[in-house]
C-alpha cells in the first residue's frame, strides 16, 4: 500500500500550501470566501494526516485487541472528518447571513481587495486538479476500496471547481456596478459564501450517511445487488461441498468486509472439513469483491433470523 501512503503524504503536502496560501490571500483581501476556502483545505491537510495514521492502523492483522481488524477505524475517521467540514460550513453560513443583515441595516461592508487573486484561484485550481489525480488513481490501483482516498478525491474535485467558481463570480463582480444589480457588489462575497456553502454540503452529507452506516454495522453498507450477487456465489461453491447455504450475513467496515456464512451440511462435517469451506468461502468472496474479507462458517440447521420457538 505505498501508494496509499504516498498519495496522503502528497495530499498533506498539497493542501498545507493551499491552506495557507488561502488564509494569507484572506488576510490580504479580506474575502470570506477566501476564508472558507483555506479552512476547508486546512481540514483536508490534517485529515490527511490522521488519514494516515489510520491507513497503517487499518492494514494491520487481527490481534487480542482487534479481533477482527481495525478496519472500524476508518469510518469513525471519515465521520470526525465531515462533521469538521459540516461546522465550517455552518460558521461560514452564520458569517454571511451576519454580514447580509449589516448591509440591508445600513451597515458598511468593507470592501474585497481583488488584486492578485487572478493568480491565486489559477493556482488554486490546478493545485486541486493534480491533488484529485494523484488521489483518485492511487484509489483506483488500489481496488477502489478504500473510502478515505475516494472522500479525498471527491473533495479536491469539489475544491478545484469551487475555487474556480469563486474566482469567475469574485473578479467578476464589479462588472455588476453598471447594472442593475449593482446594489449587491457590497454583499457579493457573502452572496458567494452561500452559495459555495450549498455547493459544499451536499457531499460531507452523503459521506456522512456512509459512514454512519457502516460504524453502526448495518447491512445496508453492502449494497442489495452486490449482496446477491455474493450469495450466489457461495452458494454455488457450498452445493459443490454437499452444504446449503441459509443466509450470508455481510457487513462492510473501511475496506475490510466481514461475512459470515450460516450453512446446513448434508452430512455430519469435522472440523478440518468446516476450515476448508471457510476458507473456500473466503476465497470466493474476495475474488467476487477485491477487498479484505473476514469469513467465518458456521453449521446450522436453523436460519439465524428465524423466530425463535416456545
């Protein structure tokens, strides 16, 4: 897992100078939106730190202290990780609307310093492009498991089109004064920051969701198709044993999915002969699903949802 371990290095890398740059184009000019921009690539360049501490934790074998792996750590990171992004929003988003309410009051709004942010959001965008390249195709080699270079990939898309977003409608906006419209120049950034607030949210939301399934160890972290798809499989190489297949329990944590296989042999099985269908089972799951898979079988002649009887 080089790779891995070399992409978050590169996105730890990548997003100090963003961030940075960001929180000093911010001081410079005094954009919220440059604000927003740089404290959200300051979370993807800590997260990238912790993302690898937790990687490293993740590739390590069963142990007494995690039976079945530390694969559990990587939604509890992506969970802390969105609900940072989800509070930067939320401050930004409170921010805006306070400087909204000044102007419609009468306040006065200190006015963007545009110079040299041409550069800057030039930069910024394709700072973001190669940081997406290099996360996405190090997910990629690595078999598209694993979510935390995925949410990093997907942020940096998300950062190099918001960057350039925010470039086109901050440079701009002074066009506006001859128009209409020119009463919004004044809140023009705070207009911005919502709406790179609403572009922003969508996905910490839908990560979100993800990983509060899986840290709850719900079935629904296996998607339905691929779950038949699974059973079909080791259903197929059971009824080559003699055995029935009566239910395959899967849940996914990180990128380990652990599976459990309640089978009902034909004929009396030792114990030696239920090692060789675990790990026959086993087998045929990681081809189905090119992950980590932590199989166990177990013998049963009672379906393990079934009512239980009085």
């Amino acid at each position: 897992m080089n790779s891995e371990i070399r992409a978050l290095q590169l996105g730890t890398l990548g997003n100090s100078v963003g961030a940075v740059a960001a929180l000093v184009f911010y001081l410079r000019s005094g954009s919220d939106a440059l604000l927003l921009d740089g404290l959200y690539t300051a979370v993807m360049a800590g997260a990238s730190v912790i993302a690898g501490q937790v990687n490293r934790a993740a590739l390590q074998p069963r142990s007494r202290a995690y039976p079945f792996g530390a694969s559990g750590q990587e939604p509890l990171y992506v969970l802390f990780r969105t609900l940072v992004l989800l509070g930067i929003i939320a401050f930004a988003v409170v921010s805006a609307i306070g400087k909204i309410l000044t102007a419609v009051q009468g306040g006065v709004i200190p006015a963007v310093q545009l110079d040299g942010l041409g550069w800057y959001f030039s930069a910024m965008v394709l700072l973001n492009l190669w940081l997406w390249r290099v996360f996405a195709r190090s997910w990629s080699n690595g078999g598209g498991n694993n979510d935390m270079l995925r949410g990093m990939a997907i942020s940096a898309r998300f950062d190099a089109l918001i960057s350039a977003g925010t470039g086109i409608a901050l440079l701009g906006s002074p066009s506006l004064l001859a128009t209409p419209l020119a009463p919004l120049v004044p809140i023009a950034d705070s207009l911005l920051v919502l709406v790179l607030s609403l572009a922003l949210v969508g996905e910490p939301i839908a990560i979100l969701q993800g990983a509060v399934t899986e840290a709850a160890g719900s079935s629904r972290s296996i998607p339905q198709g691929l779950h038949s798809s699974c059973s079909a499989a080791v259903a197929a190489v059971l009824a080559e044993r003699g055995c029935t297949l009566l239910e395959l329990a899967m849940i996914r944590l990180g990128r380990t999915v652990t599976a459990v296989a309640y089978v009902e042999p034909a004929t009396a099985v030792t114990a030696s002969q239920t090692d060789g269908l675990r790990l026959d089972v086993e087998a045929e799951l990681v081809q189905t699903l090119q992950t980590p898979v932590l199989c166990e079988v177990i013998a049963t002649s009672v379906h393990p949802y079934a009512e239980p009887a009085n």
